[in-house]
C-alpha cells in the first residue's frame, strides 16, 4: 500500500549497501499510491465494486 513505499525502499537501500548482491539482476519495489488513507479517489480505486 501507499503508506510503505518509502519504508520499502529503505530496505532495498539496505540490502543492496549490506549484502552481496552481484549474483542478483536487480530488487525492486513496485510502489503505488493507493490503499492507505482511503479518502477520494483512493477510495474509488480499492473499494469492493458490489
């Protein structure tokens, strides 16, 4: 959900900066803005359609 993206990151930041990761094409988060605060169109785009 939106609200971890930045939190999502930093552990990537950390693993890449900690770890041997040369064995390891790439890690990555696949953020997006949805599903946290539940307000306007956020609300739209995560409610249940029924």
């Amino acid at each position: 959900m939106g609200c971890v993206n930045g939190q999502a990151q930093a552990i990537i930041n950390r693993i890449k900066s900690e770890l041997d990761v040369s064995h390891i094409d790439d890690i990555r988060v696949f953020s997006h803005n949805y599903g946290c605060s539940q307000l306007g169109d956020d609300h739209e785009n995560t409610k249940m359609p029924w």
